[in-house]
C-alpha cells in the first residue's frame, strides 16, 4: 500500500503538463481566442453553401475574419507555445495542433447530432458578427469566461 501511494505521489508530482498547471489570464483568453478561431472556421466550413446578408459565402468571410486578426491569432498561439514549453511540453506544435483539433471536433461533434441546416441557421451568424468586430472587441470576447467553455487549467491566483 505504501509503495501505491509512493508512486502515485511521485506521478502526480514529478509529471509536468500543461494539464496540470495554472493560467494567467493572458493565456486563459488566448486559449479561448484559439477555440474562437477554431469554432468559426468549422462554421465556416459546414455553412460554406450559406451567404451572409451580404450574399457573400461564410467560409470566405472567416478566411477575410482570419487574414483581418491573423496577428491577433498569432500572438495567441505564441502565449500558448511559450506557455507549453515553460511547461516542459516536449512538442508544443503538436500540442498546439491538438489543441485546435480537441476545439474543432467540439463543434463538429455538435454539427453531426444536428441536421446541416438547423445547425447552420442556429451557429451561422456568428460569422456575420464577428466579421464586424475590432481587434478589442475580439479580446473582449476572448477574455471573457464562458459556462460550458472553461479553459484547459485553472486560472493562477493572485
């Protein structure tokens, strides 16, 4: 018994991830602009055949909503690298990919439960919105918890 517990500290203790430690709150909105970002592209994708109230094509208007921030995005995913590796994550690309990918699959997961038209009328909008939105209002945004949509670790104290 007191070997289990011996090893169990030691795993607990000894392993560090990013799983397992905290955020500021710079990392924690730059980890929601990353789901932002990820979430609107899987938008974009499925509602592609949509067009906004311009009569322009949703997916083209998240790639213009991309290109518009792409230093914002940038910037996002540096605080996330440098965090992974302050964080001995041994390959934070790949960790970065996982990332996005655990986001997208979120909302595609919630895309598939869904017929193609209700969860293009109910998400679609959303590329309209942020098309529309400054580089402070996209931080806002990203800033801002949401339930149902914590971040991966728990923000640092103080």
């Amino acid at each position: 018994m007191k070997f289990l517990l011996l090893l169990l500290f030691t795993i607990i203790f000894s392993s560090t991830s990013y799983a397992n430690s905290c955020y500021t709150k710079l990392e924690a909105e730059a980890e929601q602009g990353i789901r932002i970002h990820s979430e609107l592209m899987v938008i974009g994708l499925n509602c592609a055949h949509m067009a906004d109230a311009n009569g322009n094509n949703l997916y083209m208007e998240h790639k213009k909503f991309t290109t518009k921030h792409e230093k914002l995005f940038s910037t996002y995913e540096k605080i996330l690298m440098d965090y992974m590796r302050d964080n001995n994550i041994k390959n934070p690309d790949k960790a970065m990919h996982k990332l996005r990918t655990e986001f997208a699959n979120k909302i595609s997961n919630d895309a598939a439960e869904m017929r193609p038209d209700i969860f293009c009328k109910t998400f679609a909008s959303r590329i309209g919105q942020v098309a529309k939105m400054s580089g402070a209002t996209l931080r806002r945004w990203a800033a801002t918890p949401f339930a149902g949509h914590e971040v991966s670790n728990p923000l640092c104290e103080g």
